[in-house]
C-alpha cells in the first residue's frame, strides 16, 4: 500500500462505516453534525485523490485476472 489514494480511499471508506453506526446510537448531535460536515468535504476529495492519481500500469484487460490465468479473451469457444 505504497499508494497515497488507496490510503484515503481506506480511510474515507472507514470514517463512512464509523459515521453510519453512530448515527444508530444516542450521541450528541453537535458531534454527528460535525462529522458530517467533514464527510462532506472528505468525499469529494477522494474522489479527486484518486482521479488525479499518477498510478501506472502495463496491464489491460486482455491480461484478465491474475488469480485466473487465461491465454486470450479473443479465442472462441467451439463448445
């Protein structure tokens, strides 16, 4: 995890999930509203974060997935 974005992409993902189990409980809402109001900046930021990202990569959807070597994705099936 070398990569800032997958980072923020973490972290925004478990500052979501936090957020939505204390709205389910009785706390202050000063605090929910606070919170809120960071996700609302919190959100469009990762959005950029991995948008602009500079990740590179030689692989393409022909290479399909590594767990699941196949020759091509253009071969036919005859079956």
């Amino acid at each position: 995890m070398k990569n800032f974005a997958i980072k923020i992409v973490w972290f925004t993902t478990a500052y979501v999930f936090f957020f939505a189990v204390l709205n389910q409980t009785n706390v202050d809402l000063r605090i929910i509203m606070s919170l809120h109001i960071v996700g609302v900046f919190l959100i469009p930021y990762l959005t950029y974060t991995v948008l602009t990202d500079n990740y590179k990569t030689d692989k393409t959807f022909k290479d399909w997935y590594e767990d699941h070597q196949m020759d091509t994705l253009d071969e036919d099936d005859d079956h």
